[in-house]
C-alpha cells in the first residue's frame, strides 16, 4: 500500500510540474512614469505628413487633451502616443498609421496551450496582429474593444502588433493607442527531472502490480 502511495505521489508531482501560469511579458501600454518612453513597446510611425524619428512611444499626462475625449488614464494602463507632444495633429489630408510592437517570448514553455484575453482602444481605429495574423479590429477611443487569441502562438519570440489608423483630418488630429491584459496563461515545458519521476512513478505502480498477481 505504501509503495502504491509513493508512487501516486511522484507521477502528481511529475504532472503538477506542468501547471498553467501567466504570460509575465504582456504589458498594459503605459507601465511607467508620465510623459517618458514606454520601453516595452517599439513604434513604427508612418504619419502622411509629419516625420517621427523615435521608436518608442511616449506615456501620457493624464489631464492634457486628448485625455478627456479619450478614456482617462488610470494606474492599470495608459495612452501612449507617438511624441511627447500628446495633442500633436497629425495627418491633415491623408491617413497615417502607426504600429506599436509588443515581444513576448514563450521560450520553455509549451506555445500550443499559450491564450491571452484583453482590450483597447485608438484613436482612430487599430488591427490586431498576433505574429502577422490578424486576431482583431475595432475602433474608438471613448469605450473599449475586445480582443483574445488561444492559437497562433509560436516557440521562443512572438510578437503582437497594434497598426493603428489616423483618419485624415485638418486640425485636431492626434493619434493614440491603449492596451490592457484581462487574462493569460500558458504551460511550462516539464524538466527531464520530470519526466523521470512520471517514469519511476509508472514503474512502481507496475512493480507492485505485478507482485501482487504473484502472491495471489
């Protein structure tokens, strides 16, 4: 009996070794002081009249305008805009887009049991893209937008794009984006260490089995 315990008790531990936990690399836009870069974010800003030269967009001030039509900041997420002048106008008569790039990397863990839930909002309107497949669109800056993937993911680097579009506009044009995580997990790749003590556990379980048809 007691053997049939020890060996219950190492095949759990093999298999709980490979519980789900949260993906610690998806970050709410705006993780960090007002008015500096947001380092987990890169930009790619193609602005149809207006040369942006950083790659790193900016955190908000929470009482400047645009904040307030935009949804107000709070301490979970922020906007972020493509320059520190947050009010900026930008494109007067044509649309511009600007790319915000978040990696994650899922490197010892298992991609396939990889999901993560959320929402957004931009101003003007965003597509969602999970390692170049599109899992999302929506637009609005006064309420939120749903977004959510379970497949797609990849082993090592993955990376989720936000391409949002600026509508054209003379005068009173800016352009932002924010992000917030609802929900992730994923499941971590098991340790050889693992594997043997799944494997120990099944043969003691056979071992005494076997004995058992002996005696009787």
């Amino acid at each position: 009996m007691k053997r049939i315990v020890l060996a219950a008790a190492l095949a759990f531990a093999a298999i709980s070794s490979a519980h789900a936990v949260r993906i610690n690399t998806l970050y709410n836009t705006g993780i960090g002081a007002n008015g500096s870069g947001d380092t987990h974010y890169s930009l790619n800003a193609a602005s149809s009249d207006t040369v942006i030269g950083n790659t790193v967009p900016v955190i908000t001030l929470d009482n400047v305008w645009p904040i307030s039509p935009w949804l107000a900041n709070d301490g979970v997420s922020k906007w972020l805009t493509p320059t520190a002048t947050q009010g900026q106008s930008f494109d007067a008569s044509s649309a511009g887009a600007y790319t915000y790039t978040l990696s994650f990397d899922l490197s010892g863990y298992n991609a396939s049991t990889a999901a993560f839930t959320g929402r957004f909002a931009a101003d003007n309107d965003a597509v969602i893209k999970l390692n170049n497949q599109v899992i999302a669109s929506g637009s609005g800056f006064t309420a939120w937008n749903g977004f959510a993937a379970s497949s797609g993911f990849q082993a090592g680097v993955n990376t989720l794009q936000f391409v949002v579009g600026n509508w054209a506009q003379n005068g009173g044009n800016p352009t932002g984006l924010r992000v917030e995580f609802l929900s992730s997990d994923v499941t971590a790749v098991p340790e050889p260490s693992s594997y043997a003590m799944l494997l120990a556990g099944l043969v003691l379980v056979g071992v005494v089995g076997s004995r058992r048809k002996q005696v009787r």
